[in-house]
C-alpha cells in the first residue's frame, strides 16, 4: 500500500508541475500576446485567452491564479514526502491538498462553462489545463484518503465554495462588452461601398467599415450578430463589409512565420466574386459558410469545398474571371493598404471596425453589446 501511494503522489507532483508551467505560459500569453504555438489572432486560442473572461478585474489573468494554485499545490505535495514533517503539520497538508483540488475542479467546471455559453471558443491549452486538474484532483482525493485524512468531504466543499466564490466575483464584475481602440490621423482610402456586402440601409448616412478574414472564429461570431445588432441602430447606420487576407500570400503586412490562415487569400476572393456576380447566391454561401448559430461548434470549409459550392451557385467560369479580374486586384490593393495603416499595436487584430479614422476591435456577448459597440466608435 506505502509503494502504491508512493508511486500516486510522484504521479501528481509530475502531472501538478507539468500544468503548473502551462498555467505560467497561458499567463504570459495573456498579457504579452506572445509566446504561444497556434495562438495567432483570430484563432479559438486568442479568442479565449484574449477575452475578458481571462482576466479578473479586467487586471488579473486567471492564469495567474491557476499558476498559484497549483504551485501550492505541488508544495503541499512535495513537503509531505520530508521527514521534518510532523503529524500535525502534515494532517494540516492534506486538508490543503483536499481544498486545493476542490477548488480546481470547481474552477474548471465554471472556466469550461465560460467557453462553451459566454465565449463560444474552446482553447486547447486550456482544456488541456483544466482536464488534467480535474485528473490531479481525483488523484488527490484517493490519496488522501488512503493517507487516512479527515474531514475529506468538508474539506472538498470549501475548496468548491472558493471556486464558486470566484465565479460570483468574475460575473459580476467582468464587463458585457470590451473593446481596443486606436486612431489613424492621417486620410484612409476605403473600398467603394457600392461594390461590397452591406449590413443595414446602403444609403445610410454613417457607414462602418469591417474587416473580417472569413477563417477568423471572432469574426463568424461577430458577423453573425451584425444583422440583429445594426437592425437596433435604424436606417442611419450601416456596415460594409469587407474581407481581408490574413494570410501573407497576398497580404504583405502580415508578419512573416507560420501561415494559421492559409488559403484565406482564395476565400476572399471567392465571396468577393459570388457578391459580384449575383448578390443572392453570396448571402446564400455567407450562411452555408458561418452558420446562423453561435452555439453550434464551427469548422471552416476547406478551399476546395468553398470553390465547389460557389462554383454550384454561379457556375465555375463566371468564378474565376471575377477572381481574375482587375476589380479583384485593384480591391486586394486597397484593403490591404487600409488594414497596414490602421494596424497599429493592439488594434492589428480582426474583426476590426473603422470609421473616420477611428479604430475598434470589438467584443460583445451578443447583438444589443455589439450595437453598443458600433454607437462608441460613431460617438
């Protein structure tokens, strides 16, 4: 039994360190933006991480937190095994330990639960995270028991109060809509609007510009709110929209690395021919292509599924001669240059709202925040 408990407890010292340093990651993620494989910008990663559900008091990364929860932990854990130890001190460790895991678990019920209901994204990192907290837990429990600990199911409930304490705290104190800004001073040349998909009234007397990578999960979020949202503001607002590449293949002020939007430069292309060619058939493949509903999970069609299905709904050749045609160039030209002059900092990031110089990255939880928003930057 000893050598069998032994073996437990060096399983979750490996497995609390092991997450220990992914909670430090994610920290630094969350703050810097950087550091992180797979975390670019539009990606469900970002989106999570990047929200403001990752911080507590909008200050805070929750990372931050899991990282000194953990830590405790794996002091508890390692100090169990030292001989100085005694028998008080080490009863008084293993109710840490039970509250420690309550609390984990607790945590990672509700961050869980943040992604799927407030967030609509799923960060891999932090599932990750989360699920092998939930399996150190376990793991913590059955030792403990083992170690012959008292008052085990009290101890847990603490730790599930904390974490519920913490839930009441971050709901009620996270805001329902944030935003970067920024501002460009110097003239921007913008995509004609009688040429792109508007959302709104086309002959609205304040027109919002959004730029939007069709592979972007912020920007599926935010496109499908839009409708409802600009419908609230009445016939004076309006929102064109406007597809930008994030991919370096025909956006050169993308960064150079890794491409995490490969192939965007032909979805571009594609909704921009369909919105040509027959205005219809794109409102068609804008919601073959999103979707209507957030809580549905999403995967972008492939390039080759997208071209099939435009080529379905205009007919292959008319596809490709708008696609090579020298509207497209002259469009990709001008997007591209309002995306490097208004890419500054913070606000680089997609979906992107524009309007007089004036530059928004939103995030709302649904279409009232988001109209909200759209109110901010006109104001």
């Amino acid at each position: 039994m000893a050598r069998d408990t032994g073996i437990m407890r060096k399983t979750m010292v490996v497995l609390t360190a092991i997450v220990l340093l992914l909670s430090v990651i994610l920290c630094i993620h969350s703050i810097s933006g950087h550091g992180l494989i797979g975390c670019t910008q539009g990606t469900n990663c970002n989106i999570v991480l990047g929200s403001r559900w990752s911080f507590l008091f909008g200050i805070i990364p929750v990372s931050a937190l899991a990282a000194g929860a953990y830590l405790t932990l794996l002091a508890c854990l390692l100090l169990t095994d030292s001989k100085r130890v005694g028998t008080q001190e080490q009863g008084f460790l293993l109710h840490a330990v039970l509250v420690i895991s309550g609390a984990i678990v607790g945590c990672a019920v509700w961050f869980i639960w943040l992604q799927s209901q407030m967030i609509r994204a799923f960060c891999p990192y932090c599932m990750t995270a989360h699920i092998l907290g939930i399996v150190i837990s376990i793991l913590s429990v059955i030792w403990c028991i083992r170690q012959k600990s008292r008052r085990i199911i009290l101890n847990i409930s603490i730790g599930v109060l904390i974490a519920a304490a913490l839930a009441v705290v971050q709901f009620t104190t996270t805001p329902r809509t944030l935003a970067q800004r920024g501002f460009v001073n110097e003239p921007l040349r913008y995509p004609d609007p009688k040429d792109m998909p508007v959302i709104g009234n086309p002959d609205a007397k304040h027109k919002v510009t959004l730029l939007f990578d069709w592979q972007c999960s912020h920007c599926r979020r935010t496109h499908i709110m839009l409708p409802d949202a600009v419908s609230q503001l009445g016939d004076s607002i309006a929102v064109v929209c406007c597809p930008v590449s994030m991919s370096r293949e025909c956006n050169p002020h993308i960064s150079p690395g890794i491409d995490r939007f490969a192939g965007s430069c032909t979805f571009m292309r594609i909704g921009l021919a369909l919105w040509r060619t027959k205005p219809d058939a794109y409102r068609e493949y804008e919601e073959w292509f999103f979707g209507t509903d957030l809580a549905q999970g999403w995967n972008p069609p492939t390039v080759e599924q997208a071209t099939a299905m435009a080529g379905q709904l205009i007919g292959k050749e008319r596809l490709d001669n708008v696609i090579q045609s020298r509207w497209m160039e002259n469009y990709t030209r001008i997007v591209n240059e309002l995306f490097g002059r208004t890419s500054r900092g913070t606000t680089s990031a997609i979906p992107r709202l524009i309007y007089d110089g004036k530059i928004m990255i939103p995030e709302a939880d649904n279409s009232s925040a988001l109209a909200s928003l759209i109110l901010e930057l006109l104001d």
